[in-house]
C-alpha cells in the first residue's frame, strides 16, 4: 500500500468514523475492499481505484444541501490536504461525480476505473450490511419504517431522488434503489459477487411484509 493511500484512508477515517447515515468509515473501508477484489480480476489503475474508493464520500452532496458543486469544490480541497496532486486529482474527481446513485438517470462511468468503485459502492447497499445501512440511512433522514399508504415511486429521476430523500419510507427505498441495482453493476466479478445479497435483501422484505400483514389481520 502507497504512502499516499495510507495517509489518505488516515484521513477519511478520522472525517467519517461516526457518521450516522450509513456512509461512515467502515463502509468506506468495505467499499475499498470490494473494489480491490474486483480491480485484481477486471484490471485498471489499482492507485485510481483505491484512492477515488476511499475518498467518494468526502465531499458528498448528500450532506452539503444536495449541492453537487460545492460537494466537488468540497472533495477537490481535502485531496490538497491529503497532497493529492494532478492529474491524479481530476481522475478521482471524475470517477466520484459519475459513479453517484441518480434513479433512472444513473450514469455508468465513462472509465474501467469508475466501474469499478461504482460497483464496489453499489454492492454495499446489498446484503445483510445493506439492509442495515438502508435503515441507519432512513433514520438519519427522518423516513418512517413502512407506511402502506405511501406507495414506492417508480422511475425516480436523479433530481427526485437527491432532493426528496426524506419522502416515502426505508421499506420503499428498497424497491426504489436496492432491487434496482442488479442491472446498474458494471463488471462480471461485480455480478457475481451481488448474487447472494441480492437474494437476501429480496427474502427480507418478503419477510417484513408477512409479518406486516400479520399484524394488519389482527384486532
């Protein structure tokens, strides 16, 4: 591992080891994993990989009042700090404003590279880990659990779904983001590693929604 990658994830990992939205340091840490382990099968610039992995959400819009530019500006002036220099910098800098979730509208990077940590970070919304972070993500934005009369919103542009996080519900979002994932994922070694979350987060909300209507039947 670099001097510049170990000073780096020193970093993110003092930014971002109790951040409550599900977007904390440990999933940056398996989002960095995941994307090793697919970069060594797929190929591409291990640097760029690892360095754009660790830092995707420093600058995050999510939290700066869903401001793309100022989440950019944000990111470009910690890899300053970090001593992370061009063209290095516009490489991370590009793979991170692609690679974001955007409903219908979501982009498949224009580099392997973004592929990759696309993938990567996409896989951790997947699985038993995901169905926590869906419900850590929920709270964070004031989403109740279930509510059956609000109803899933389907084909979410990206505007809608940057903008109005708080609207519908955790249970909702899985039909919203996680089961549309699948088909977003960019490589095979992505494909075949999301087979089993996939199959998991499926079951779960199976589950919850028999023992919804469990209770539904009950007086």
């Amino acid at each position: 591992m670099s001097e510049l990658i170990v000073k780096a994830a020193d970093y993110v990992k003092k930014k971002l080891y109790n951040e409550p939205s599900g977007h904390d340091w440990f999933h940056v840490e398996r989002v960095l994993k995941m994307a090793r382990k697919i970069q060594q099968v797929e190929g591409g610039d291990s640097e760029v990989v690892e360095l754009a992995a660790l830092l995707h959400n420093l600058g995050d819009h999510d939290s700066n009042q869903f401001n793309a530019e100022k989440g950019s500006l944000i990111l470009f002036g910690m890899m300053d700090i970090i001593g992370i220099e061009e063209p290095l910098k516009s490489k991370i800098l590009k793979i991170v404003e692609e690679m974001k979730y955007g409903g219908r509208e979501t982009r498949r990077p224009s580099t392997l590279e973004g592929q990759i940590v696309q993938d990567a970070n996409f896989l951790d919304t997947l699985g038993a880990i995901g169905v926590a972070r869906h419900f850590a993500s929920g709270g964070f934005y004031g989403r109740p659990i279930y509510d059956p009369s609000v109803k899933v919103r389907e084909g979410l542009t990206k505007e809608q779904y940057e903008h109005q996080k708080a609207k519908g519900t955790s249970i909702n979002n899985f039909y919203e983001k996680a089961f549309q994932i699948i088909p977003l994922l960019n490589t095979e070694t992505a494909h075949r590693m999301a087979e089993m979350k996939a199959k998991y987060i499926k079951q779960f909300v199976d589950r919850f929604m028999e023992e919804w209507s469990e209770f539904e039947g009950m007086k």
